[in-house]
C-alpha cells in the first residue's frame, strides 16, 4: 500500500482526521502517538513545527487488525 492511499485509508476509519493529525479518540490508548518536530525555516527565520503520527509496538497489530492486513511472524534463524 503507497503512503496516499495508506493515509486515505486511515482517514476513512477515522483514526486520522481530514488534516492528517491523529483523532482525540485514539490519542491515549496506546496504540498511536504523536511525534512534535520542528524544522528551520529560513524564509521566516524561524523553526517551523509539524506532528508525525507514530506507531507503538502494540500499535502495529492492532492496526494490521483495523486495516484487515494479515502479519505471519517471521521465522528465527535456529543460527542465531
């Protein structure tokens, strides 16, 4: 899945809203958070700063869930 159709996928279940930000209902559960950055914006010579919707490590199986993606776990080297 492209990250266009991945993000309208996720506005569709509405756990992005229409801005990208992620919605207040799926902000303390534990599964998404968001993620404050700043860059230096040399026309106004100042940082500008925009969210990144992250996921946490129980966040990915339950988004697999709410995508209906099928995670086979991979396999461990008997090496390793």
């Amino acid at each position: 899945m492209k990250p266009r159709a991945f993000r309208s996928r996720l506005r569709e279940l509405g756990i992005l809203t229409q801005n990208g930000e992620l919605a207040s209902k799926h902000r303390d559960q534990g599964y998404l958070y968001v993620d404050t950055r700043s860059r230096w914006n040399a026309n106004i010579n100042t940082f500008s700063y925009y969210a990144v919707v992250m996921v946490k490590e129980p966040g990915a199986s339950w988004l697999s869930k709410q995508l209906g993606i099928t995670v086979t776990p991979a396999k461990k080297d008997a090496t390793a």
